[in-house]
C-alpha cells in the first residue's frame, strides 16, 4: 500500500508537471544519440536549467526522436518514459529529472531536506554509500519539495549523506532490512552554524579493495596526521620501510612510487628524502598495485604505489593551512598551505610546504675476517652516529583553462630543494686474530648537500561525447640539480693512542639530470559495454654525474686522479599500449598489452689514470597484463579474483657509473656499468567477502635479480648493484575488517611468504630460502562530539634480502584528534615509536672470509601535535586533472 501511494503520488505530480512545461517549445532530429547529449540540446533552445544526477541519466542510455517545434513537456515524456524516468519543473527555469517510482522495484529509502527555517531544499545532493567500505551505491537530487527517494536498494547498512554548497553536510546511518526505510525530514544547517542536531557518523575506511589495487585512505588514520609522506606509507598494509628509507612491497623491492600517477625519478635513497619532505596534510590516498594495468609503466618490478595528493574539487576560494611540532632526540616541525581559486572557466592553485627537522641514528657494525683455513684473522669494530639537518621547502603550482565544458588545458610547476648539512663521527677499533687492539681511528665525516628538483607539466584533456571517448596529452620536463661536498678526516691511533698516521679526502659530487617525457592516452567506451584504452609515450633522459677526489696534505688540496671520474648516461623509451575490459553479470575481464623499446648509451671519461670507456643497449620488451574477476554468489558478496603482469626493473641511473663513491674509510659504494634490466612475472589468486575479508595467493618469479652485493677489498667492504640470478616468491595474504562496535572499526592484515634466491656473487654462490611473517593491526576509534583515536602497531620477522639478512622489528603508534571551530579546524595529538621497538639490525652473509653484523638505533620514538584549519566560500562543483606523461623514470634518479 505504501509503494501504491508514493506511485500514485509521484504520477500526479508527474501530470502537473506536463502542464507547467507547455509554453517553450524545441526541434530535434538524432538517431541513437546519448540521453545527455539530447537534453543538452533542449537546455540551450528552451533555456530551462535541466539537472540530474549520473545514477540517474546514466552514460550507457541512447535515445531517438524527431520532432519540431514541440513543446518541451512531450519530448521529455518521449524521451524519458522508456528508461523510466520523469520529471519536476521545480522552478520556473529549473527542471529536475529522477527514476519514476512505477518502474522500480527493491528496497526504497525515502525523506525530505529543508533547512533551519523548514524550506524545502531543491536539488540537494543525496548520496548512499555502504558502511563496510564507504563505496557509493546511489546519488540522487532532492525535488522542489525537497523530497527525493533511493530506489533498488538491496539489504544492508548504510551511510545517508545529504549535502548542499555552503551548508554542513548530514550523515546518518540506515539500516535497510525487510522493507522501506523512510528518514523524515533533514534539516541541514548552514555552513557558519554548527550542526548541534545530528551527529556525523560517517568517515572512509581505513582500506578499500579495487579489482587492481588496494587504496588506503591517509587520513582515516589519526595517528597519520603531522606524518610525513614516508612515515604513512610504512603503516599500509604490505608495505615495509627499512632503515634506510628503502620500500618493499608484500615481500619485493624494487617497487616503482608515482605521486599523482607521474614518477617521481629518484632512487631509493633519494626517493626517501623526498618523501620526507611531504606533509601527510598534502596527501589523499595511496594506491597498492602490484599488477599494474598496461596503461602504467612496465618499471617496478614490485609494481607501483601511486601517492595521490589532495586536490580541491570545489570552487570559488578556499585554503587549508595546518603545521605540526615534533619532538625525538631533536625537535622538527613542518608547515603547509594549500590554496584553490576558481573563477569562471580559470581555476588557479598553489600549495606550498616546510619541513625542518635533525635526525639521530647510530649505527654499530662488527666485522671478522679469516684466513683461508677459517681461522680469525682480524676484527672490525665500529660505532658511526649520524646527525643530518634537512631544511626542504616544496611549492606546487598550477592552472586549469575550462575551454569548454569538454576541453581543459592545464599546466602543474613544481619546485623542492633538499638542503641538508651533516656531521657524521665514527669511532673504530682494529683487533688482530686472537682479539688483541691493534689500532683505533676516529674519523671526522661532513657532508653538505643540495638537491634541486624542477618540473614542469603541460595537459590537455578533450571528452567527446557524454559516451566517455576521452583524449588527453602530457608533456613533461624533470630538471635535478645535486651538489654534495664531503670531507673525511682520518686519525689512527696506536693502542697507546699516539697518532700514527692522518688522512684528509674531500670531494666535489655534482650531478645533472634532465627528463623529458610525452604521452598520450585515448578511451573508447563500447557500444555494449566495457571500453578500450591505448595510448603511446616517448621519454629521453640524460645525466651527467662528476666525482672530483682530492688528497689534502698541510691544508693543500692535491687533484686525486684514480678516484676522480666524469659520467654520461643517455636513455631512450618509446612505448604503446592497448587495454580491454568488460563487466558480464557475474564476469569482469581486462587485458592489457604493452611494448617498450630501450635505448642507453653510457660513457666515462678517462684520465691520466682512468681510461675511457663506453656501453650501448638495445631491447624491446613486452609486458602483458590479465585481470579476471567472477562473482561467486548473485549479490556479488563472494567474488574470486584472478592477475597476471610482467614487469621490469631498469637499473638506477647512477648504478651504472663505475666511479667510487666513499662512505667511510672501510666502505665504499661502486656503480656498475655491466647491470641488466631485471624481469618479473607476477600471479595472484584472490577470493574476498564483501569489504570485510580477503586472502591472497602469490606467486614471482625474476630472472636477472638486481640487488645491493658487498665485496670484500682486504678491510674495505665495497658495495655494488649487481645481477645475482633468480628469485622466487610464494606466499600468503589476509586482511579482515571487523566492527566489534559502532564506534571502533579494526584491520588486520597478515603476509606469510617464502622466499629463494639462487646465483652466483662474486665467487660464491648463493642458493638460500627463509620464510619470514609480517602482521599490522590497526584501531579506529570514533567516540562523537568530533572526538577520535586511533591504536595501530606492526611486526615483522627476519627478512632475507639477497646478501642480507634482517632480525625482526616491530613498533606500535597511536593517536588522538578532535575537530574544533565548527569543524574547520583540528588539533591532534600523536605518538609513533612508542615503545622505541624499530630497531633494524641483520647480518650481512656469502663474503668468502668474513661474517658482518650491524644494528640501529633509530630516533623513531616520536610524539607529535598539529593543528589544521580550512577556510574560503564555495561556489560550485568541478573537477580538476593532474596527470602527467612521465611514468617511471624519476624512480631511477639517484643521487
């Protein structure tokens, strides 16, 4: 009866309707033409503002009509009836058009929007999303009497949002089981009053799981807040951050990081001081993929992490400042403004950042050697403490030109400088074979550094038709400027502790990279569903990277030849691409092939010492991607999934210069102009349960393995990228979701993988295996009147890494924020570190006649406070693009 009224309801309005839309009138030929696109054409010769939502005019819909001079009540009734749809003219020129009740049938959710003063409320935006995952499952507008109803929604729980510019949104939870649910009347309160009335509830899940990624939201996560870009990643789930900064991915390295889908082309290490310098405040989401679709890069054999930054989707002004004071062994703060600025078809914005902070770290290694017969020959034992000051302003800045509602023209800058000054003491202590001193040195390391990244990236973007045909172009430049200047200064002491002998070395490390990189990508949708992408990119990088050694004798400074080189290294890339995928009803299929041709020259000069000497290579690879997706049950809460990728790993850029590069008196770093690309094949095997649990079977394998190798050089350890063989991968996820309360939401995800390596290094060979388990459980706590918190912590066990072999670690972090100044400001508190328990350590294995161990201690105890606040007046709905062409070879920059 109750569906029978509202039907009967909603056809008398319907019928008023008709009578009020009599007076204009249009003409109109198509033939199999998009709905969108034909009311378009009414909107402009009747001069009624036409508006409706995508869930209701959906982009799949294709009309046909021919009439003239016919008034525009009878050509919508044409237009709309067979979709079942209809129609309010809720103003003079305003007609909102919505699903017709007599069609649908399902679960209804209905209700009324009106504001303090109980006027109704016109097109206000509705929106349902599912509790488990915040997905969104309706959106829908409100009539001219602010009413609106959600049609065929199955059973279950959800999230009710009702919004409007400039007015706080209402969140409520609904609870849809055995029949309609009616929500009563909304009232929504202006955005200069606080909404007292009702309680928001809703907030996005910590993980969402996407058929080709995993996305996690940053600032689900309290105690992500004052955080830097780094520190969050190494809180998702399969991502590990040692020591170092280096990035594994559910077990692999060599992952490939992209902010906002274009590469940032840095090495590892550089990769980590860049990520340092990224306020969690300027942060969105972070993408996990390890099969990449064909559309991204074959680079990364770990697959990709792509770090979206938040970008503003309203307009008029509006700007978000926050800052946070930290405090470890030393203090560090960092500050942040993001402004957005949108008036007529120009939309302007800038966001700007400081970092400052001094780090601590000591670092203890112990290092035996042994005659051939195995007997101990001589120890190393050494105590280095590192005490780096990094200062690291950022700015971004961009436009976006709307010239038209189909095309956008736009232009992204982006400037960082890394400025960091170290003094880097370290205590060593020789011992001979049977454990007697035979000497000290105290060394006296400085090093000052500057980092330059420079980019620019132009964009166009075209969308044809309402359809989906889309079109966009990216060119991008990527200019790096590195200046480093080190001095070592070396006593050695005899067990007395006279001095017997000094030695001083500085170098000069400067290092150019240009990148320049174009692509272009095209998607056609198809006319019985799914779509197709393809795409084409160029890339062309060059370096130039010069090491100056001097030997400094009574304060004069001799030019050291044999340690003194000049490098250069040119790559070309040219890439296609082509990618499918359909949804069936329970079967969801994408393949993707993709082909990259590889071109490198590299050259060293030589000198009176060094002689000259050049490499070429020359490959053309192909990388194909599969994705099959099957829905187990008719609801699709059960659902399997399937994944195939090839990928490569390109070496880094200065890996393959031969120069040496001095880190202490007893380790070096080399490059290694013979490296190779390294391939991977990746397999998964997923089944999940709605949002709430999902396991995963892995399986890689990599031929060429490029790793870290360590050499011995009598006391001197020189450290190198080389191709050790091949490496096999075989493991196990799990992630559940549970809600042991309405107000406590907990994630659990677990990693059991078995890993092999098998090669040759150097003149030993390596044939090893080690299971090791990684487990991170993470709380979220939301107690009302804007308070919320958060308890997170993970462990991993011991880690084989090629040579190196890790001890397990963990740590436990936790936080508390509360919203405040009608919730355009919060103020957090956090800790991460709390019980000082991150602490890597391992030992270094396969050195014929020596055994090494070294351990950390790190000043990762951090407690945090932050204050964030958002301003400016809303106008208007838009959204913006920030894609760029460049796809991997920022990842390779090291410097």
């Amino acid at each position: 009866m109750k569906i029978l009224k509202s039907s009967l309801f909603a056809l008398f309005l319907f019928t008023c309707s008709i009578g009020t839309a009599q007076s204009r009138k249009v003409s109109i030929s198509v033939n199999d033409q998009p709905l969108k696109t034909v009311l378009a054409t009414i909107q402009q010769q009747s001069r009624y503002n036409i508006i409706y939502s995508d869930d209701v005019v959906q982009d799949g819909i294709k009309v046909t009509i021919k009439v003239a001079d016919a008034p525009v009540s009878e050509v919508l009734r044409q237009l709309l009836k067979p979709h079942h749809l209809t129609y309010k003219q809720s103003t003079e020129d305003m007609i909102v058009i919505f699903k017709d009740t007599l069609a649908v049938s399902g679960h209804q959710i209905s209700g009324s929007v009106t504001d303090q003063q109980g006027n109704p409320m016109v097109a206000a935006g509705i929106i349902l999303q599912l509790k488990s995952d915040s997905s969104v499952v309706k959106t829908a507008l409100s009539d001219d009497k602010g009413e609106f109803v959600l049609s065929d929604i199955k059973e279950g729980q959800y999230y009710l949002q009702a919004t409007y510019v400039t007015f706080v949104p209402f969140v409520k939870e609904v609870a849809v089981n055995n029949g309609d649910q009616a929500v009563g009347r909304i009232t929504l309160v202006s955005g200069d009053k606080v909404l007292k009335s009702v309680e928001v509830v809703g907030k996005k899940a910590f993980i969402e799981q996407q058929i080709d990624r995993v996305v996690v939201n940053v600032h689900s996560l309290v105690s992500n807040e004052g955080a830097n870009a780094l520190e969050v990643l190494a809180k998702s789930p399969g991502v590990i951050v040692d020591e170092n900064g280096n990035i594994t991915f559910k077990g692999k390295s060599g992952v490939m990081v992209l902010i906002d889908d274009k590469p940032t082309y840095l090495s590892s290490e550089n990769l980590a001081t860049y990520l340092k310098s990224l306020p969690s405040s300027a942060l969105d989401k972070i993408e996990l993929m390890s099969n990449p679709p064909a559309k991204y890069d074959a680079a990364g054999n770990a697959g990709l992490i792509n770090i979206r930054t938040r970008t503003t989707k309203v307009t008029g002004f509006n700007a978000t400042i926050s800052g946070s004071a930290g405090q470890a062994i030393y203090p560090r703060h960092t500050e942040n403004i993001n402004l957005n600025y949108r008036i007529n078809k120009v939309n302007l914005f800038a966001n700007a950042g400081y970092n400052e902070r001094k780090a601590y770290r000591i670092l203890d290694l112990q290092r035996n050697y042994f005659d051939s017969e195995s007997k101990p020959e001589s120890a190393f034992k050494q105590k280095s403490y590192f005490r780096p000051v990094t200062k690291n302003p950022t700015v971004k800045a961009g436009m976006d030109f709307y010239a038209s509602p189909k095309t956008t023209i736009g232009v992204v800058l982006n400037w960082s400088v890394t400025d960091k000054k170290e003094n880097s003491p370290v205590y060593s202590s020789m011992y001979n074979g049977q454990g007697v001193l035979d000497s000290t040195i105290t060394a006296d390391n400085n090093t000052s550094s500057k980092f330059t990244n420079t980019g620019v990236n132009l964009n166009f973007g075209h969308k044809f038709d309402s359809t989906g045909k889309t079109l966009t172009f990216d060119f991008d430049y990527v200019g790096y400027r590195s200046k480093k200047n080190q001095s070592f200064l070396n006593n050695t002491y005899n067990p007395a502790g006279a001095l017997i002998t000094t030695e001083h070395i500085t170098n000069s490390l400067p290092a150019d990279i240009d990148i320049y990189a174009a692509k272009s990508d095209y998607t056609h949708p198809l006319k019985k569903g799914g779509k197709v992408e393809a795409g084409v990119k160029g890339s062309y990088v060059n370096t130039d990277n010069t090491a100056r050694y001097f030997n400094v004798v009574d304060n004069k400074e001799t030019f050291d030849d044999s340690r003194s080189n000049r490098f250069f290294y040119k790559e070309k890339i040219a890439a296609a691409y082509l990618n499918f995928n359909k949804d069936y009803k329970r079967f969801s299929l994408q393949l993707g092939l993709r082909a990259e041709h590889t071109n490198v020259n590299g050259h060293q000069t030589g000198n009176s010492v060094q002689p000259d000497s050049a490499f070429t290579q020359n490959y053309l690879s192909i990388f194909p991607t599969a994705y099959v997706s099957y829905k187990l049950d008719s609801t699709g809460n059960h659902k399997l999934n399937a994944s195939y990728g090839r990928r490569i790993g390109r070496p880094y850029y200065q890996d393959l210069n031969p120069f040496i590069n001095i880190i202490d008196k007893f380790t070096y770093f080399s490059g290694n102009p013979f490296l190779k690309p390294q391939f991977s094949s990746n397999y998964e095997l997923t089944y999940s349960y709605k949002s709430i649990f999902n396991t995963t079977l892995l399986y890689n394998y990599s031929s060429n393995i490029q790793t870290e190798t360590i050499e011995q050089d009598g006391n001197i350890f020189i450290s190198r990228a080389g191709n050790i063989g091949k490496k096999e991968y075989t493991g196990i996820t799990a992630f559940l979701s549970l809600k042991p309360a309405k107000w406590w939401t907990m994630n659990i995800y677990n990693e059991v993988v078995y890993v092999h390596y098998k090669g040759n290094i150097y003149s030993s060979s390596l044939d090893r295996g080690k299971t090791y388990w990684y487990a991170s459980l993470t709380n979220q706590f939301t107690f009302g009147k804007g308070w919320s918190a958060d308890l997170s912590g993970n462990y991993q066990t011991s880690i084989l890494n090629g040579q190196f072999v890790s001890v397990p670690t963990g740590q436990v972090g936790a936080g508390v924020q509360k919203k405040i100044l009608k919730d355009k400001a919060t103020v957090y508190v956090n800790g991460r570190d709390i019980f000082h328990t991150f602490s890597p350590s391992g030992k270094i294995t396969n050195i014929p006649g020596a055994t090494s161990t070294y351990h950390n201690y790190m000043d990762s105890q951090v407690i945090t406070v932050g204050f964030t606040y958002s301003f400016g007046k809303v106008i208007a709905n838009q959204q913006k693009r920030k894609t760029g062409s460049a796809e991997s070879e920022e990842n390779r920059v090291k410097r």
